[in-house]
C-alpha cells in the first residue's frame, strides 16, 4: 500500500497543479537569483528549471530563450528600482521623514539623521521613535524596498558578461545610465547645498555612490533576515558615523 505523500501534489513544484501565474512567479524569482549570482554568462535554463524543480521545456514554453527570461527578470526590476529611486529624490521631506541633507556633509546646523528635533512630541510609550530621512536616506530606502524578496536584482541590472551587442545589454544600459543621471542630479544637489561647486566632484561622488550601494546590497544578500528597514536605518547610523569621523 502507498503512504500518501504528506504534501499535496498540487504544491509541489515541478507538478501540473500549480496555477500557471504561481509558477511564472517562481520561475522569475529563481531565474533573478541564477542570473545576478552567476550572470549571464555563467547561468542557464537548465539551472534555472532545477531551482524551481521543472524541466527546461517548461522554461521554453513559459518564457522563450535564455535572453528572453533575463529580459523578463531585468525589466520589472528595472522599472521598480528606477521608480523607486525619483520618487525618493522628488518627495517633500517633512518633521517625521526627512532633516536636511543629513548624511551627506552640509551647514553645521543640519540634524542628524534619527535624532528628535527639539520642536517634535515624544514618541507614544512603546512605539520607535521615527527615522528622520535625508534624500540620500530615501533614495536608498527606497532601492531596499524595490528590491526586498529579489534582491540579486541589482546584479541582474549591473550584469557585465552580458553579450554587448544584445537587447538585454542594451536595456541594461538604458537603466543604468538612467539611475546614473539621478545620481549625478542628486550628488551635485548635496555638493551645493554644502557649497561645494566643483564638478569633478560631484562627478567622483556619484560613482561612490553606486559603489556604495552595490556594496550595502551585496552585504544585505548575505544577511537575508535584513529588512528594507533595518537597511536604511543601519545606513543612517552608517553616513552618520563616516561624517563624524570625516569631519563637518
């Protein structure tokens, strides 16, 4: 007599009972990890399929090609982060979500970031006080967020073994040079805002700037129970630090 199995076989992947936008989901999620911890280059359908415990033929009806299911992956998280990223910089910062350019420099009289300003209530009796958030805080909150469930996005969209002449390539590239002139509009803002007018180093800083992301997110997937929260307030106390020891 067979024992039944303890798991229905409609959840199990790799059966025909799971409905077809489930198992699209699962197959984009486990295709973004594939592609942004091995790349282009190094990942394939194969791989892809036995992550999610389906075969190849399935990617193929599902999604078409290799560059198919990239394109799939890199575009939605794309749209997300590139979102993300000018809402920040065009939100109105108020008493509870932003003080002036906090992180980054600027007049001696700007707060720090997550300090209570001296005009706000008391937070309710146990309930955290709120985080105060500079733009550059915001921006990078709202990357996390973008990104929270399929964080190996990031290296999808800054993937270098792609084929350089392909329309994944040249998607990727429209992101990235789109997120780019955010960030030389955003450095150049807090360079001014601390009177400093030199190009070249608005120029520097926006390329510090990716670094440090890619960075912070390459820590944040190695530290999977991080929330998009704890990221930005870690980067709070992160830019806080670094201004105290570099000096006003």
């Amino acid at each position: 007599m067979t024992t039944p199995s303890a798991t229905p076989p409609s959840a199990r992947a790799g059966t025909k009972g799971v409905p077809r936008a489930e198992r699209e989901r699962q197959i984009l999620a486990a295709a973004t990890q594939e592609f942004g911890r091995t790349g282009y280059e190094g990942s394939s359908l194969a791989a892809v399929a036995a992550r999610v415990g389906v075969t190849k033929t399935l990617l193929h009806q599902y999604f078409g090609t290799k560059q198919d299911l990239y394109l799939a992956c890199l575009v939605p998280a794309g749209d997300r982060i590139l979102s993300a990223i000018r809402a920040a910089m065009q939100a109105t910062p108020t008493a509870d979500t932003a003080v002036k350019e906090t992180a980054v420099g600027g007049p001696a009289e700007r707060e720090r970031a997550g300090e209570r300003r001296a005009d706000a209530p008391e937070p309710a009796a146990g309930s955290a006080a709120p985080i105060a958030r500079s733009t550059p805080l915001r921006v990078m909150h709202g990357v996390f967020t973008a990104l929270e469930g399929r964080r190996e996005a990031w290296f999808v969209l800054y993937d270098t073994s792609l084929p350089a002449e392909s329309e994944a390539a040249r998607r990727a590239r429209h992101y990235r040079a789109a997120i780019d002139d955010c960030a030389a509009v955003g450095t150049a803002d807090v360079l001014l805002s601390a009177e400093s007018f030199d190009s070249l180093d608005a120029d520097a800083l926006s390329h510090a700037w990716r670094g440090m992301a890619t960075a912070l997110i390459r820590w944040w997937i190695n530290h999977p129970d991080e929330s998009a929260d704890a990221m930005t307030e870690r980067c709070a106390r992160l830019f806080t630090a670094a201004r105290d020891v570099l000096g006003p």
